[in-house]
C-alpha cells in the first residue's frame, strides 16, 4: 500500500475516525484505524470500531499502491497533524509497519497486520431513507441529557428513535426525568420505524453534521443503526430491550401551573444552584402569584429568590428537586418560555414548551 | 461463539511452556478472540487466551496466536465430539449490590441510618492523611467522622478514623469530634481496638439501606 495525500486532509479524516476506535487495553487491533486504498480510482476509506460503533471515512488521496494497513488510533492523528510540509506519503512495509514521510520528516509506526482489524457491519444501502440532519441534532440536543449513564441498565442509557411520515420524535429517560422532543420533518421514511439508540452514537452524528444543513442518511436495520453525511458512515448497534412507555408518564390532572420567562427562570436556578451540593434538593414553591426557590447546604451557604407569575391553580405547592435535573429541564425548552405545571409535593412535575412539542418530566425529592 | 468438544491435546508457549496430554475437553471461542479451555471437572479453565487473538486450523490443527504478547496455543483435535457455533446476545451488565460509592451516596441521603438526626457537612473531606468519608454533626452540634466500610470492618478501618480525628483535632474549632465506623460487619479485633480508641462502630442495615422508601421515587 502506497498513498500520498494533503497531510491536512489526512490529519482531519484520522482524527475523525479515531474517535470511533476502541480505547479498551484488551483490544489492541481496534485500538487502530484501518487505511483501506483498493485502487487508483476508489477513494480511500479509513474505519475505526469499538465493536458498538463503527465510523468509515473517507480519504482524498493518489493511490499509488492498493492494499491495507492499520495505524494506532492514538498516536497517528497527532503526528501527521505536527508533520511538517502540504503532503504526506504512506506506505507500508513487508513486515506491516508503515513509513510515514513528510517534507524531511520520516517516521515509522508499528501497526498490528490488517488481518487482525475487527470484522465491520455491513451498510444495508437498500434500506437508507434522507431526512434532515438540523432537525435531528436538534431533537438530540434537547433530550440527550436525560438518558442514563449508568451502564447496568442498557435501555436507558439510549434514546427512543422513532421515525413517522411527516416527524420525528425522541425520548430519553434515566428513571429521574423524561424528556421527549418532537419536530417536523421534511423528508422522512416510507414507513414508520424506531430504535433505540446509544446517546454516544447520537452525540457523534450531531457532531459530524455540524450545522451546515447537509441532508443526513439513516438506515434502522435488524441489529445496527447507520448514519450517513457528507460521505462518512457511523454504524451502532441498536440497544434491544423494551423502552419505558413514555406516553403514558406524562402527568395528568395539574393542580398548578405557570407560564415563566425562560431567561429569568434559568438565571435563579443557576445563581441559586451555587449553594446547592450534589444530592441536596432545591425547594420550589408555586403560589397563585409567585414562584419562589430556595437552596440551603448545611454549614455552607443558604439562598432565596422569587419571580412573580401569573399561575392559572389557586393552591400552593412546595416540591423538592434535584438541581442539576432541573435545570437540564429547563435549559432544553425550546422557546422563551417554559411552563411548569404540579400536581403535589410526591408527583412528577412537568416543564414543557408553550407549543408542546418538548416535554420533560421530572420526578421530586424528599424536602 | 464457537464450541467445540473434543478429544485433544494441547501445547502452550509463552510466559511458560506447557503440555497437556490427551484428553476430553470443551474449548470455547469467544467472539471477541478469547479462547478457553474446559476439562470435564473443575470450574476453572485448563488453558486460556484473552482476545484479540489470531486462529488458524489445518487439518485437525488448531493454533492460536496472541499477537500482542506472541503466546501461542496449539490443539491437536484427534476426535470432534461436537462442533457448534452460536450467536449469542448478551448487553447485561452483573450488578452488584454494596459498592462503596454507591453506599456513600445511599448514606447521604439517609444519613438517620447511622445515627438519628446526623447532619451530613461534607463527604469526602480530603485530609492530610487521605480524605474522610463524612464529616457530619449530631444533634448536640458535635464534629463526627465517618468512616464507611461496604463489607467486614477490621483494625486498619478503626486506625484509619484515628488518624483522620487526629488530624482534624489539631484545629480547635474541630476538639471532641467522634469517630464511627459504620459497616454491615465488625471483626472482634476491630471492636475492641474501636474501644480502646473510643471509636464507635454502629453496624450498618444494607437492607434498609437499599430499601425502596429510603431511595428518591422514579418514574417507573
């Protein structure tokens, strides 16, 4: 194999797919990307997994000479990145090690034979349908923050997907809070589908989507997931399991509600989450003509503050939050202004968007 | 994942070189390269080989190599009992009940479970001498420091609240602070040492700990 190539152009595309290459000690060939030139004509692939997620880049380069090596994910980005001159020549030698030149520069990195790169997914092209890539990094933006973190319970730690003729909705739920986001697509698949799919994945396909509007490539298949744009490809496998019925979470039968400035309302819970520690509550009171917070840390600090509102109930209800959930909650509301609605002090409250179309849920604490 | 059982024998080359004569055994090929070795008897593995690994077979002849450290393992299959290969599915991650962070937390917010009324200041107050698990006060307004174990407390878990009260003591505004151990178990010798140095060891209900009133409600 022998390539030459704008070293910068190289740098970006390794980087890219490094970010898919598997960081775990026990599995060292997937701890590479593979350099795939299969002829003068194709461009250049290059693939990296952790065996849950798969990216495939593609390469602008002159072939020289076909074949495959593969690079330590790690370090090989970083070098061609620091080489010094506009092009870089690689090329592998007998004994699989792969020469690296640049101007005066010569290094030489001891990559793994190819035979030893993990087994990639294949792209099921017949299933792939368009739709719209700001669209979907949006949704995602706004539910990804509730999805669990905690890896005992698979499920949660991704986000329902589900695909229907004219929108899109998603849903993510860590058993504390829900959001669900829904949106309208332009373009979308002939049939309904949905999947539930890692957060990590979704996060990498907003980052390569960027915010350029390019239209985004999704094939829900049996077990994997793909994600095309601008001629890179992700794969994930799809989590299986049963997804929370969500719809059936949201609250009925509010007591109180309100209608609150978005800015204003984030701003007190940010200044008030200062004396909040991790697991002590933020205490909410709704009154007919107020809505009042409070934080107190033992023998740390203690805080107060209130907003006047306009609340539709005439109870008053005093309820106990997590902070941080609160104020993710708050944060993903789309639009300037957020509605807050209670039920009791012991039931899930409920932020959502005045046009409904985002939705969170939040369960209290003790106070 | 392949299966495969068989009438064999087995050389190895690596970190030491072994021999293993013919035999009955199940040898399990992992999707992800590891390879094991099973005798008819005993839980543990006969030969092992973590992944990734290279294999190739040749008439009868297994060899797996593990490029990362040049281990080689050969099985010279004589007689296939069976042969199966299966895809399997398995995203479960083995829970375990009990982990210290996790009792942290769970401490914290029923901070009553070890004494009623305790107010917890601060967790994880580092110290000179490593960090402290709790820095709490009792209903008198006194300084407490606890320790927590997730298993059998024994002595070094007594010296260890020693030398953090020692430590934190040299500051007068913490003079006459406690010392707790708190763990669902406490060895005689801990005991009596936590008497010697006026520790107190309050033995820790993980049951009550972990049941469901004691958690924040979820959703479902």
């Amino acid at each position: 194999m022998k390539i030459r190539c704008n070293r910068e152009h190289l740098a970006d595309r390794l980087a890219q797919a490094a970010r898919a290459a598997s960081t775990r000690a026990n599995l060292q060939s997937a701890a590479h990307v593979r350099l795939t030139a299969e002829s003068s004509e194709a461009p250049v692939e290059l693939a990296a997994t952790d065996l849950e997620m798969t990216l495939r880049v593609p390469l602008t380069a002159d072939v020289e000479e076909p074949g495959s090596v593969l690079l330590p994910a790690k370090i090989a980005p970083e070098l061609i990145r620091a080489l010094n001159g506009e092009t870089v020549e690689l090329s592998a030698q007998d004994d699989g090690r792969v020469l690296v030149s640049a101007g005066s520069s010569s290094y030489t990195l001891y990559g793994l034979p190819v035979d030893e790169f993990p087994q990639l997914p294949e792209i099921d092209h017949e299933q792939v349908f368009e739709t719209d890539s700001a669209v979907f990094a949006d949704v995602v933006g706004r539910v990804k923050r509730a999805a669990s973190r905690d890896e005992s319970r698979p499920v949660l730690t991704g986000a329902l997907v589900r695909f229907e003729s004219d929108r899109i909705t998603m849903a993510a739920t860590d058993s504390y809070r829900l959001a669900v986001a829904e949106a309208p697509l332009s373009k979308a698949p002939p049939e309904s589908i949905e999947a539930i799919i890692p957060v990590k994945a979704l996060e990498e396909v907003v980052r390569l989507a960027g915010s350029d509007g390019k239209p985004l490539s999704v094939a829900i298949g049996e077990g994997l997931v793909t994600f095309g744009i601008d001629g890179i490809w992700l794969s994930v496998r799809r989590i299986e399991g049963q997804f929370p019925n969500f719809t059936a979470l949201k609250p009925d039968g509010v007591e109180q509600s309100a209608t609150i400035a978005k800015d204003e309302l984030l701003e007190v819970v940010r200044r008030v989450g200062i004396v909040v520690r991790q697991n002590t509550p933020v205490r909410v009171e709704l009154a007919p003509g107020q809505l009042s917070l409070q934080a107190r840390t033992a023998d740390v600090a203690e805080g107060a503050e209130s907003i006047p509102v306009a609340a539709t109930g005439t109870e008053t209800i005093e309820i106990g939050f997590n902070h941080e959930f609160l104020r993710d909650g708050i944060e993903s509301v789309p639009g300037d202004e957020v509605k807050l609605s209670l039920i009791s002090s012991l039931r899930p409250a409920l932020l959502e968007s005045v046009d409904g179309a985002f939705w969170y849920v939040i369960m209290p604490i003790r106070i | 994942m392949r299966v495969l059982v068989a009438r064999c024998s087995i050389g190895y080359s690596g970190r030491l070189t072994t021999r293993l004569a013919s035999g009955d055994r199940i040898i399990i090929f992992k999707d992800d390269g590891s390879v094991c070795v099973h005798g008819p008897k005993g839980f543990k593995p006969i030969n092992y080989m973590s992944g990734p690994t290279a294999m190739t077979e040749v008439d009868g002849l297994i060899t797996i190599r593990r490029p990362e450290t040049g281990e080689t393992l050969l099985i010279e299959v004589e007689q296939v009992i069976s042969d199966d290969a299966h895809g399997l599915v398995d995203t479960a991650v083995l829970e375990r009940e009990g982990r210290e962070l996790e009792l942290h937390a769970l401490l914290e917010r029923s901070p009553h479970l070890i004494e009623e009324g305790l107010e917890i200041l601060e967790r994880e107050r580092s110290t000179d001498v490593g960090p402290v698990d709790f820095l709490a006060k009792d209903t008198e307004g006194r300084i407490v420091l606890v320790e927590v174990k997730r298993v059998k407390a024994v002595v070094a878990a007594v010296e260890q609240v020693v030398r953090y009260r020692e430590h934190i003591e040299k500051d007068a505004a913490y003079a006459g602070a406690r010392a707790l151990v708190v763990a669902p178990e406490f060895a005689p010798q801990a005991r009596k040492l936590a008497e010697r140095r006026n520790v107190e060891c309050v033995v820790l209900d993980v049951a009550a700990l972990y049941a469901g009133t004691e958690h924040d409600p979820t959703l479902f």
